[in-house]
C-alpha cells in the first residue's frame, strides 16, 4: 500500500531514511515553478546546483550562450544571473537551452533528495501530471511531498502545494495511508483560495513588496503544464 507524506521544510529530510522513497520537490515561490517553466518551453535540461559558485563552475564546463545561468540568494539575483522566476526566465527565451540555476533553498532541498530512488520537481503547475506519472510507476512505494521551506523555516506558499498534490493523490489511491501533516495540508488546500494564499504567505509579501505579482499569480496556476522533471544523472529532464 503506498503511504503519502509531507515534509514541512527540507531539513526534515536529514532524518529520512530515502532509499527505495518517492520524493516530490516543491518550491512554489519560485525555484521548483520556475524549473518546471522551462523545461515545459523548451529548455533542455535543468542543472541545479547548491550556490552561484557551482553554478558558475557547471556554466564554465558548456560553450557559452547553450545555457542561461540564472540563481538567488536570499531572495536577491546573483550579480551576473538571470532573476530567477518563470516569466523572467521565458523571456530570456530558454529553449533549446539548458538552464544552470541555484536558489537558496529549492535547489538544495532537490540536492538533500539525491538518496531516493526517484526524486521529481514539482509545482502547482505541472501538479497533475506529476501525480498521474508516480501512480502509474510507483503506485505501491511511500511517497514524501518535501516542501523546500525556508532557512529552517515553514512556508505557507509550499504547504499550499503540498495539499493540491495530496488532493490529488487521493483521487488517485484513495486507500494509500496520508499521514496527518499530508491530511493537514490538503485541508488548507482545498478551503483556501491559491492566489490568496500565495500572496499572504511570507515570501508571498516579500515578493508583492518587490513588485512581483505578476510571478506570483503565474505560479499560482494549477497543472497548466504535462512536463514531468526528474533528476537523472545530475540533471533534471522530463521523465
């Protein structure tokens, strides 16, 4: 039977035993949204890396204007980088590219998951299709929705995510066994208004005060996009 949980922030994954484990990656504000952009436009692939440093490295190693190097810390663009968010990144124009990008959290929750035996990039955009790819391969395994979060910190904006996902699931397995923090989540998703939630939550605030509704409101969009990311051999490609 499978079993559906929620992690509340990435640093819960140090006391997971992932092996044989289902991770799903959110950051819906905005590392995991915008990873899914691009490569639902074209995008070759997605290297994601822990800090601009290795994302510089990674960009060293490819010829130049194959990829676009775009990355934060702590919610501002590394000088050099392109601004990390969806409709940032369209309008660089990603296909045919590859994207090199870190983020000061959704990029190291996907590094922390590298022990699982598979590990998907998820947001409210492609949400569907995530789930229906995981319940055809993995209909049986336990599942762990992991929100990214914040510097040791819950975010509203991810937790949101993890309800739709758990909602969605349920459709789906409605026998699987939901831990409560999955029940929990998508009580929130299912009595609360996505747009609304996003823009309420801190990071949410954080981004309207930095004139970034328009990036908000594009990730709050639910399962617009088929792509399915999955990290393989370093990389995130469509499964």
């Amino acid at each position: 039977m499978a079993k559906v949980h929620v992690l509340l922030k990435k640093e819960e994954l140090d006391a997971q035993r992932l092996e044989g484990k289902v991770v799903v990656v959110l950051d819906i504000l905005f590392a995991t949204s915008s990873i899914v952009t691009a490569l639902a436009h074209g995008a070759t692939e997605v290297i994601a890396t822990l800090d601009g440093r290795a994302a510089q490295a990674a960009a060293a190693t490819y010829p130049e204007g194959s990829y676009v190097l775009s990355g934060e810390l702590n919610a501002d663009t590394l000088p050099g980088f392109v601004h990390p968010t969806p409709k940032a990144l369209l309008a660089e124009g990603i296909a045919g590219r590859r994207l090199i990008y870190c983020t000061t959290n959704g990029t190291v929750a996907l590094a922390k998951s590298q022990g699982a035996a598979h590990v998907y990039a998820a947001a409210l955009l492609n949400g569907r299709a995530v789930v229906e790819r995981i319940v055809a391969d993995h209909a049986e395994a336990t599942i762990l929705i992991v929100c990214s979060g914040s510097a040791d910190n819950f975010n509203l904006e991810d937790f949101y995510g993890a309800g739709y996902f758990v909602s969605l699931f349920h459709q789906a397995l409605p026998d699987a066994e939901y831990s409560d923090a999955a029940l929990a989540a998508e009580l929130l998703h299912d009595h609360c208004d996505g747009l609304d939630a996003l823009r309420r939550a801190r990071v949410g605030r954080m981004m309207l005060a930095r004139s970034l509704d328009d990036e908000v409101a594009f990730a709050a969009q639910e399962s617009c996009y088929d792509v399915v990311p999955k990290l393989q051999d370093g990389a995130l490609r469509p499964a």
